[in-house]
C-alpha cells in the first residue's frame, strides 16, 4: 500500500514537472491577447471620442443654420454707458495683458514698400535722429506637399480634439460654479482658436460667468461680443436675451426693453424671443401709469429709479 502511494505520488511529481512549461507558454498567449485588447479598445475609444467630437461640432452647425434661418432681421445694440447700481462682486480674470489688439499707427507707404507684395519690407527706427532703415524678411520656405492615396481616409478640416476638450473642461467648471477657473479657460480657448465652430460659445459662457456673479455691466461687454463678433453664431439670441436682462438689472430700463424687443423682432421663434416677451409683459404690468400732463422722458426717468436695484431672472 505504502508502495503504491509512493509510486503514484512519483508519477503525479513526474507530470506536474513535465507540464509548467505548456502552462507558461498558454499564460504568456493570453497575456499577449490581453494586451492586445487593451490597445484594440484604447483605438476603439480613441475613435468613439473622434466621432462625438465630429458629432458635437456638426450639431452647432446644424443649430447655427436653423437659427440664422429664423432670423428676420439683423439685430441692433442700443448705445449705454452703463453705471452700476450696486457694487459689484470680486471680479474675474480679465484678458492677459498684451492680448488686447491695439489700434494701429496710420504709416504712408511710398516706393517699393508700396508695391503689393507678401514680402513687404519692414520699417523701424533707430535712435532718436529718425534714422529709417529697412531690412528684408526672409524667405518664406516652400509650402508641404503631403499625397493622399486613392482610398486613404481624409483628415476633417477641424479635426481638433484639444480644443473641443477645453471647451468641455471650462463648461464643467461653469457648472460647478467655478466661475474663475472657467472664465480663464473660456478665455484661453478664445486666444488659441478665435476662428473654432465653438468659439461663439466660448464667447457666451464666458458672458454667463460674469452673469452668474450678478456683474452686470462685464456681462453686458462679454454678451454684445456675442453678437458683434459672431453674427451668424447659434448663440446670438441668448445673448441678446442676457444682455436685456442685464441692462434691466443696472437699472438701464429703455436699454433693456429696446434688447429684448430686438430680439422679437430679429428671431420671432426662438425660444429665448418667449422668454423677452415674458419679461416685458412683467415691466408693462410691473410700470405704474403715468399721469396726465407727465411726459414720456419723465416716465421714463421715474421708471429707471424705481428699477436701479432691479435684478434680471
């Protein structure tokens, strides 16, 4: 018996011996399968990601045409110095120093720098004699010839993912409230692509981080933006209804009915053209009537006192 259970116990000895190395090779087979799932569905996501970007980016467009279709009339801004009625809160970060583009000195350009020409020589100044000296650039190096095969898929026009997510990371922030941190990536987003689809909405959310803080009157700058910079953007209407609100809130009552009558008239479908019309048939029930012999300019001087604390919804 004892015998037995040694020879069995040689020969299991004998077979767990002969058969890690067929175990390693299968482990080492599907570590090797396992990675390659890995990178398979990091490609998988990589694409998924391309594709909701291409998707995000096609919507905006979509909205964009439909609301430019609806529109009647180009929008007006009314004209306001603004005068807060109230202090306003901590205020955010404005543009970085530098970023701002200046107006530049009128220069009458005379003999070769006349000539309409990309190399254009550059003009500068030395010392405080006026001497002028002119130097040359540079050539330009030849332009890159990248050949597509027949077949080959083409990259998008706009194929740009880090831009999308900044977009996305500054509207996280705006959500949670960070308006500072929000603001900065609004603005960052701004400075490196002034000509993206999302650069409207940039502009606008950036108004709306100034909004949230009931600063009305940097609210008021960033909305028109909106609206003077990107005409034909989907987010022109929501702007206009913002910057009507705000006007109303800093007591600027004419400025803000004139806003948001512009915004009925120029996009009469558009949902934020309701939410105008909700807000004046307030000030119309909410505007004392005047009494015989008051002019319309008094009227309208009482109404803007009595509403210089007044806040937009």
């Amino acid at each position: 018996m004892r015998l037995g259970l040694c020879t069995i116990g040689l020969v299991t000895c004998v077979l767990a011996c002969a058969h890690p190395p067929a175990n390693q090779a299968e482990i080492d087979q599907l570590n090797h399968a396992i990675e390659s799932l890995r990178v398979q569905n990091a490609t998988y996501a990589k694409q998924v990601e391309e594709l909701e970007n291409r998707l995000f980016i096609l919507n905006d467009r979509l909205e964009s045409r439909k609301v430019n279709e609806e529109r009647t009339e180009t929008p007006r801004l009314p004209t306001v110095a603004l005068h807060p009625g109230s202090p306003s809160p901590a205020p955010l970060p404005m543009a970085p120093a530098g970023t701002e583009t200046a107006a530049e000195p009128e220069v009458e350009y005379a003999g070769e720098a006349a000539r309409p020409s990309p190399r254009r020589p550059v003009l500068r100044l030395h010392g405080e004699s006026g001497e002028l000296t002119m130097t040359r650039p540079s050539p330009a190096p030849p332009p890159t010839l990248h050949v597509l095969r027949e077949g080959s898929p083409r990259p998008p026009k706009d194929d740009q993912p880090q831009a999308i997510t900044l977009y996305r990371k500054s509207s996280e922030a705006l959500r949670a409230g960070q308006h500072e941190e929000a603001a900065q990536g609004f603005r960052e987003f701004l400075r490196l692509y002034p000509g993206h689809d999302l650069a409207d909405n940039s502009q606008y959310w950036l108004g709306e981080c100034f909004y949230d803080r009931k600063d009305y009157t940097q609210a008021v700058r960033e909305f028109r933006r909106v609206i003077e910079h990107y005409p034909n953007g989907n987010k022109v209407p929501d702007a206009l209804l913002k910057v009507g609100f705000s006007y109303l809130a800093l007591g600027s009552a004419e400025a803000g009915r004139q806003t948001l009558s512009q915004l009925q008239r120029s996009y009469p479908r558009h949902e934020a053209a309701v939410r105008a019309a909700a807000r004046l048939a307030e000030l119309d029930r909410s505007t004392p009537a005047r009494p015989a012999g008051v002019s319309a300019a008094a009227g309208t001087s009482s109404a803007k006192g009595s509403r210089a604390s007044e806040e937009a919804p």
